[in-house]
C-alpha cells in the first residue's frame, strides 16, 4: 500500500471510465444501425493484493465489453425472414399477374361475347358484308387479347427467371462475407483481445439477409463461427470457407437452374430442394405457378380454335375452310385467323351448303358455342346418379388416356371408380366420387390439362362368339339431334394385320345417333362391324352386328356416362377466380409474415436495442466517474507533494 | 419492456403507411364506384361478375335478334293481309263472272286482272328486306318466285338465336304461304284460263278452291299473328332478364358511396391523430432536458 497504488488506482479507474464512456458513445452514435446489439463496458474489481490487515482493493478495471444479444432470437429473426420474402416476392408477382386477368384490364370475356354475338349478328343477317366484317374483326380482337395475355404471363415468367440468377450471385456474396467475417471472429477470439461484438453484429445481419434469399440452418461451433447449410443440408459456409451456388442455364427455354459446386468443380442441381426464401418464390412462380396459368390460357385458346375451325370446316359442303389458323402447339402465343379469313371475308362460312345461300346452320352453330361446353380441362365430371352403391347396368370400356377401363353391368359407381385408381400409375388420372345432395358424380381428374376420355362399347373378338352389345352408354331420345358427346368408338384390333390396326369411329359433338350409325358402317368391310338404329320407349338404340348375326341387347340400356366440361366464359371466370383467390391468399399470408416478424424484432429490439434515455443517463454516470477519479488525481498528487516537499527537505 | 428509439420510430412509419394505403384503397372504390377493384378483393364475386357480365352481354345480342325477328314480321303480316285483300277481290270476280250476267268480254278482262293479281303476288313473293329475300327461305340472295309462280326457295327457314341454347324459326317460307295446301297461284292461273275459256262449270269449280286458297290465307294470318306475338313475348322476357341480371350486378359489385365518405373520415380523423401524437412526442425527448 503506497501513495502509487493511490495513483494507480486514479490512473485504472479514469482508463474505464474512458472505456465505458466510449463505449456508451458507440451505443448513441449507433441508434439507428440495423442489426447493432447495444454494448457495455463490464467493469469487475481488480486482483485485490493480501497485506497484514487483509485483502486490499485496487480498483477497477473493463472486465469485457459485452453485447447484448439473443441468439435464439435471431436465429428465429433469420428463419422467419425467410417466409416473410418468401410471401413478399409471391404477393408482389402474384398482383401483378392478377392485373393481367382482371377483366377491367383484359376484357377477355367480353372479347369471347362480342365474337360469338358476332356470329349470330352473321347468323340474322346472312347477307350482311358488314356482320362478316364485324366477325373477322371481333376475332382478331380475341386472338390479339389472348397472344397479349400469353406475352404479359411470359414477360414476368422471363423477369422472375433473370431474378433466379441475380439471387444466385447475391447469395454467393453474402456466404464469402460470412466467412471471411468467420475468420476475423476467430482470430480476435484466438489474439484473447475479447469478442469481436461488431463483427459478430455484422455477420448476424448477414445470416438474416441471406435467409431472407434462401432458407438455410444455421449453427455455431464452439469457436464462435457460424456454420451455414441449406435447409437440405448442402454446406454454405464452413468456418472460414464458403462454397458457392451456381446458376446453369438451359440452351433452348433460358431457364436458370440452381446448382451447388462441390470439391472437384461438378455442380449439382439443387433447384428442386430449395424450401424457403426469395429463391423459392422466384422458382416457384417461374416453374409452376406462371406455368400453371399459361397452361389455361393455352387450354382456352386451343378450345376456341379448335371448335370454331371445326363446325367452320362444314361449311359450304364441308370446304375445310379454317376459321382460325390451325395449329397443334403454342396455341395462346400465335392464335390468329386463317390466311383464308384474312385474305377475304367471303371465306367466313355460314351456311353448310352451297345450294342454300342464306342458310345460316353454321354461323348460328358457332354462335351457340359460347353457351356450349367444350372445355373439358384437367376434371370431368359424369352425370349425376342417384347411388354410388348400386349397380348402373352400364357395359363398356372407359378409354381414358389410351388405357382401357372395364365397366361392367353390375359395376357401382364406386367399383367404376376404384378401377379407375388401380390404373392410376398407368394413366395420371385419379377418380374420386362427389355428392352434392342426393346425386352423386363420378369425377375424373387428371396431371396433364388434356385428359382424354371417350366411350367405348366392347371389345372385338376375333372369334366372332363374343357379344358386341349395344353401344350402352348412349340412349338418346332422337336419332336426328346432336349428342353432344366428344370421344371415340373403339371397334377393336385386326390382330392378323402387321402391324395391328386399330379400328375406331370419332364421336364428334354435333354428330347424331344416325351419323354415329353411318360412320360406323363406312368401314364395315374393314372392321366387320355393322350398325343399325332401332327405337323403343327408352330411346333410341344403337345396335351392332358382326356379319348378319344380331346381337342381343344386355340388360337396361337407359344410362350413359355423359361427361359436361366448361363453357368459355365459366372457365375464364374461373381463372380470375382462381387468381384472385391465389392473390388474396398471398397478400393475407405476407401481411401475416410481416406482423410477427414486427413482434420478434421489437422483442429483439428490447434486448439489443439503443434507447437514447438509457445511454444519456449512462453518459452522467460515467462522465461524474470520470470527474471523481480524476479528482483522485488531485488528491494522489498532493499527497506526493507532502511527501516529496516535507520528507527529507533539509 | 425496453422501447427504444428506433423502433418507436419504425412503428410510426409502419403505422402511417398501413393509414395510408386504406385511405388510397377508399378513395379508389369512391372514384370507380366499384368495391371490388381487383379480384383479389373479392375472388369469388369476381369470378360471378365476370360470368355475369358475359350473360349480359350476350342478352344484348339475342335483342337485336329479335329486333330483326320484329321488323321481318311486320313485312310478313303486312304481305299476308295484302294477299287477303287480293283474294277477297279475285272471290268477287269469281261470283260475278260464275253468274250468266256477264259475257265473254267480261270474263276476259277478268282474266286480265287476274293476270295482274298474280304478278302482284309475285311481286309480294318476292318482297326484299334489307339485302334479302324475306320468302326465299334459306336461299334469301335471289327473287324466290319467278313470274309464273315457281318457287326456287327453300321451305325449311333459317333458325335464329333468341336466347342460350334456344331458337326460333327466322322467317316464313314463300312455300309455306303460297303453296302449302293449296297452291294459289296454281288456283289463280287456272281460273284466269277458266275464265278466258269461258267455262262456266270450271269456273263454279275454281270457286271452291278459291275458297279453299282463302282459309288458307287465314290460317296463314293467325299464324303470322302468333310469330309476331311470340316475339314480342320473347323481348318482355329478354328486358326481364336484363333488368334481373343488372340489378344482381349492381348489389355485387358497386359500392356504397355513403359508408365509403365516413370511413374516410374516420381514416382521415386516425391518420392526423397518428401524426399529431408523433409531434408530441418528439418534445419527450431527453436531449431537450439535459443542459
């Protein structure tokens, strides 16, 4: 004990309290830093010395300079900033692509009403060069909303593709930060000067930006380095190194996959097990989402050609003049009218005969389609029955996708279906049962948006022994009106032929039970097959014979299995529904995000947070503790002027 | 609870923003007079309008239909009961020129105006409507009926659209009023033969089918009558369904301007309140209070 250890005393206690003052400054001067957790100067008792009269204090002295953080917190922070961009990204594209459909903007279901009153303008008025003009305009209007739908959905499927990329590289950036900041933390923790706090702040800051691109998990080793992996557990960052995403672009569609680079340089593709993040928006909108809506647009673009060209083909005696250019892809990107149209509207054709000049069968025919349902989408759906238990005394085949279905007489509505499902691998096509009141349905639902179902009566037997029933599944109640069914008759195989040719009659919707009948018999010399039409008090029957051998009817003929599909202005209503529902759903969950994320960073904000009150009363403390330790000063000094002045003067 | 600085200010702003974007939100459904400006607003009322619309739509459509139907039918009645008109006159002829108190000089300018009768139904025949042939049937481009009363139309007549998935026949058929049962201008040029022949006997016979073109004709008109009324009774249903169709839109999709102007004002009264406090509470800061 010695007037020095006073000064020493002076000298530690004025050195912390410099300490915490600049500490305390670096709090106030960084009150709006995202991500800064508050520091202290923690300030411990120095090694106190033994004397005679005990243990005698030496002041004090900055332990460490601590931070305040919470590390389960961030960690939550970091994971929940994953779904919050996640939704940001999906809310934002998912508006955009509802403006698109929103009819205000895209008129598209006025645009499909306008062309088909078009037509019945064209169908009152035969004569009319200016209802034909009105078509052919009213159709290019159409095919110019639709093409322009089709480039809107693409240009922001193309613009979320460019993001995928940018996202690879940002995210690239953020794992060698994190690293290379790993490193500083080691060594400052290794030198034993304390932790590195701001360091620690920054790569925090940066765990949480890079969660925001994509979903990762986190951990820290016992060196403080934060090791970072995907959610699917491909290493980000090890300690001090960092390995790097790549982006591979596919030469014919641009589209960007996302790939991980391994030790020997080969990149495996990780796209599909990316879970959470921005990354995972942009992917998922690019890929299914947009996928998804330019598929039904595709879908109602392919319909509408397809049918108009169809009845407009009949025209004056079945010329095969097309209506809208005929195509077998990329329907929504290039539909548009036939050359035929375009070079005259005289082509337009409206009656179905030459001889009857101002018959209008086919113009008021295409007209009717609006009201029509030729949209068979990815669902059909059957007629409705009274019972899935009992039996439908339906015989047949269902060809569904090429895959052949058996129906018996006494199959239920339930045994149809769990046929359909044991062939599910086979086919895409699941069968599910829906009641509504007391009617129950048969649904068929399918991968592709094009399911292809037709009706098919028994199978040939070479044999000639086995029966041919009745077409079974149609029982019209006239022979001369539409059926309104689309699909195939198969009437079997030649299996002497090399190779096997496949005999078949197409059901057309507006062909009646006797075109059905002629058709059949058009190529009787090749099948064998022969029909005729008899009629009785539950409709009309079509009969088949082989040869001249009449085959006995099987059982109560009055059921069909009719599938309905979707009229055009349903179904586009149906795609704005099904926008605005994905669009809402969207816009609630990224609000939801973004609540909770609020309550976690306030809760971050009281542990780690700057509250100026607190750092200005700090700022006193500290500022009087270093007034009375430099009046220690004061006092050490004169005792050594006493002691240098009085002792040993002479 | 710690609060701190930065997140009372980051509050604030969350807090601005989020007033701020439901005072846009009104002042957009105010102006447009629509509540549901995006479909996201209301998916499934979206999808409805939108079907709505189309029905609509088309309903305006099946009106001019039947506006071209109502205008066609005017003619029709019209030539009908010019052919009744003639009839009764040629019946005149007949009874006077069947009784002996006329000669032969009479009976043939008879048949002269017989002759004349009968191109003025041919003319009548051949009545053109706006580009086409009325009685032609589904051969409207050129005259159906040629100066002796053939007939190069069709019977079967065109099917207009009155509404979904419904049709009415578009028009009458020249087959059908002039050569449906009898055939008047068989019956007409036969009598003016008779007549020129002088064929008293032949004559008497002519009269019975005369008689017979007449309640023809008058079945004809009760016919013609019953299209025109069905027409009309089709434009009753149409406006029905137009009126029904546009009042479902209206309470779907408009606004109600009133609750819109006091939501606003109460927003507004939230958002000069959140401003205000914000103000006041900048004077609570510290700095104010130390020296």
């Amino acid at each position: 004990m010695s007037v020095s250890s006073i000064l020493n005393i002076a000298r530690n206690a004025l050195s912390a309290s410099q300490t915490s003052l600049q500490v305390t400054s670096h709090n106030i001067a960084n009150v709006d830093t995202d991500g800064y957790s508050r520091q202290e100067a923690v300030l411990d008792e120095m090694v106190p010395t033994p004397t005679a009269a005990g243990m005698m204090g030496n002041g004090v002295t900055v332990k460490t300079i601590m931070r305040y953080y919470d590390s389960y917190l961030d960690t939550v922070i970091a994971n929940k900033n994953s779904d919050l961009s996640e939704q940001k990204v999906n809310a934002k594209y998912l508006s955009r692509i509802e403006s698109i459909f929103n009819e205000d903007n895209s008129q598209l279901s006025t645009n499909i009403t306008n062309f088909f009153s078009a037509w019945h303008e064209l169908a009152q008025d035969p004569t009319s060069d200016g209802a034909r003009q009105t078509v052919a305009s009213t159709g290019d209007n159409l095919a110019t909303v639709i093409q322009s739908m089709y480039q809107d959905l693409t240009a922001i499927q193309g613009e979320v593709n460019e993001y995928v990329a940018t996202d690879v590289d940002d995210i690239n950036r953020l794992t060698s930060s994190i690293a290379s900041l790993n490193n500083l933390i080691f060594e400052a923790n290794a030198s034993g000067g304390g932790s590195a706090n701001d360091y620690m702040d920054q790569r925090t800051k940066l765990v949480k930006e890079l969660s925001g691109k994509i979903g990762i998990v986190t951990f820290e080793d016992s060196r403080n380095r934060v090791n970072v992996l995907t959610a699917s557990g491909r290493s980000l960052v090890d300690g001090g190194s960092s390995w790097d995403l790549t982006t591979i672009q596919d030469k014919e569609t641009g589209v960007w996959k996302v790939g991980w680079m391994d030790t020997n340089g080969k990149a495996a593709d990780i796209t599909d097990q990316i879970t959470g993040g921005e990354l995972k928006a942009y992917i998922d909108l690019r890929d299914n989402q947009i996928g998804g809506f330019i598929d039904d647009l595709d879908g109602l673009a392919k319909s509408v050609i397809e049918d108009v060209n169809y009845f407009h083909n009949q025209g004056n005696d079945n010329a095969g003049v097309d209506f809208f250019k005929p195509m077998t892809s990329g329907y929504a990107r290039d539909i548009t009218l036939s050359d035929e149209v375009k070079g005259s509207v005289q082509n337009i054709m409206i009656s179905s005969t030459t001889a009857n000049t101002t018959d209008n069968d086919i113009a008021l025919r295409i007209g009717s389609l609006v009201d029509d349902n030729p949209i068979f989408g990815n669902t059909i759906s059957s007629q409705a029955f009274a019972s899935t238990s009992t039996a439908l005394n339906i015989s047949g085949y269902l060809s569904i996708n090429g895959e052949q279905v058996a129906v018996g007489l006494n199959d239920t509505l339930t045994n149809i279906a769990a046929n359909i499902n044991a062939k599910t691998s086979v086919t895409g096509v699941t069968a599910s049962i829906a009641t509504t009141g007391s009617r129950s349905k048969l649904v068929l639902t399918g991968a592709a948006s094009d399911l292809h179902v037709s009706l098919v009566n028994g199978n040939l037997d070479p044999s000639g022994t086995s029966l041919l029933g009745t077409l079974d599944t149609l029982v019209p109640s006239s022979d001369t009106t539409a059926l309104s069914l689309r699909g195939r008759i198969e009437l079997g195989q030649d299996p002497a032929a090399l190779p096997p040719t496949h005999h078949y009659v197409d059901v057309a919707r507006t062909d009646t039970l006797q075109n059905v009948r002629d058709n059949i018999n058009a190529i009787t010399a090749t099948t064998g097959i022969s029909a005729t039409i008899t009629n009785d008090a539950s409709g009309y029957h079509l009969n088949l014979f082989r040869g001249v051998t009449p085959v006995s009817v099987d059982g109560d003929t009055t059921r069909s299995l009719g599938f309905d599909g979707s009229s055009y202005v349903n179904y586009t209503a149906g795609m704005v529904s099904n926008v605005g529902e994905m669009s809402k759903g969207a816009t609630a969950l990224e609000q939801y995000q973004e609540d909770t994320m609020a309550g976690l960073e306030q809760q971050r904000a009281t542990v780690s947070g700057v509250s100026l009150d607190d750092e200005f009363a700090n700022l006193i403390k500290f500022q009087h503790a270093y007034q009375a330790a430099a009046r220690l000063f004061n006092v050490a000094d004169e005792l050594f002027q006493s002691l240098l002045t009085n002792v040993g003067a002479s | 609870m710690r609060i701190t600085d930065r997140l009372r200010y980051e509050s604030f702003k969350t807090n601005l923003n989020s007033l701020k974007e439901k005072i846009d939100k009104n002042q957009n459904m105010t102006a447009s007079g629509k509540k549901i400006l995006e479909p996201s607003d209301d998916p499934v009322i979206a999808g409805r309008s939108v079907q709505l619309q189309s029905a609509l739509n088309m309903n305006t459509q099946y009106e001019r239909n039947l506006d071209k139907l109502a205008m066609n039918g005017a003619f029709y009645e019209n030539a009908v009961n010019q052919i009744t008109n003639m009839l009764t006159r040629v019946k005149e002829l007949a009874v006077s020129c069947a009784s002996d108190n006329i000669d032969q000089t009479g009976r043939t300018s008879a048949a002269d105006e017989v002759d004349g009768i009968v191109q003025q139904l041919v003319t009548i025949g051949n009545t053109k409507v706006a580009g086409s042939y009325i009685f032609g049937g589904k051969r409207a481009l050129t005259p159906p009926f040629a100066s002796d009363g053939t007939f190069s139309g069709t019977q079967d007549v065109i099917n207009i659209a009155v509404d979904a998935k419904s049709t009415i026949s578009g028009g009458i058929s020249g087959a059908t009023i002039f050569k449906s049962g009898t055939d008047i201008f068989a019956t007409l040029q036969k009598f003016s033969t008779d007549l020129r022949a002088g064929d008293k006997g032949a004559i008497r016979t002519d009269m019975d089918s005369i008689d017979a073109c007449t309640d023809q004709n008058s079945n004809n008109l009760a016919y013609v009558g019953s299209y025109t009324k069905s027409i009309d009774n089709l434009f009753d249903s149409n406006r029905a369904k137009d009126l029904t169709m546009n009042t479902t839109e209206s309470d779907m999709v408009s606004a109600d301007i009133a609750s819109l102007v006091a939501d606003y004002s109460t927003l507004s009264t939230a958002y000069q309140a959140v401003l205000y406090s914000m103000g006041k509470m900048q004077d609570l800061a510290i700095t104010n209070f130390l020296r």
